[in-house]
C-alpha cells in the first residue's frame, strides 16, 4: 500500500514537473522573439516539442533465471577455451 501511494505521489510530481517545464520553454520563446523583433530580426520558428515516450519496462530476472545464465555463459567460456587449448591460439589477420 505504501509503495502504491509513492508511485501515486511521484507519478503526479513528474506530471507536475513536465506541465511547468512545457510553460516555460513557451514563455522562453515568445521572449526570445519578442528580443528578436525589437532588435529587426523575424520572429524563429521552434520545432515541435517531442512527445514523451513511454519506455518499455524492464524485465526483472528471477535469481534461478540469472544462475542458469551464468552457468551457460561459463559453458560458453570453457568450451572456447578448450578449442584454444587444443588447436592453437587462431590469428585473425
């Protein structure tokens, strides 16, 4: 329940955030040319804001997950090294 009403509370904040950050680019560029036109220069035409984009989750790996992986790449690691034990270092050139 505590967690909940943090990602509730934090959720908002960043919102909040976000709203204040979009007025104030806006007040920045009517500022800049409203500078701009006193001094004879064109008005400058902003590009669009980007949209925030929602990221993709990260999944979490379980620790028999992470175990099997490790195990695997170990395998991997001594299968690799046996063939340089046996046959040589390879060149690559």
């Amino acid at each position: 329940m505590r967690e909940f009403l943090q990602r509730l509370l934090r959720s908002g904040y960043v919102g909040l955030l976000e709203g204040e950050v979009a007025r104030l680019r806006a007040e920045n560029r009517a500022l800049t040319n409203s500078l701009l036109g006193t001094a004879g220069f064109p008005p400058v035409d902003y590009p669009e804001a980007a949209k925030p984009v929602a990221l993709p989750r990260v999944r979490k790996r379980s620790w028999p997950q992470m175990q099997a992986r490790r195990e695997s790449d170990a395998a991997r690691d001594m299968e690799t090294n046996r063939d340089e034990r046996v046959y040589g270092p390879v060149s690559h050139s």
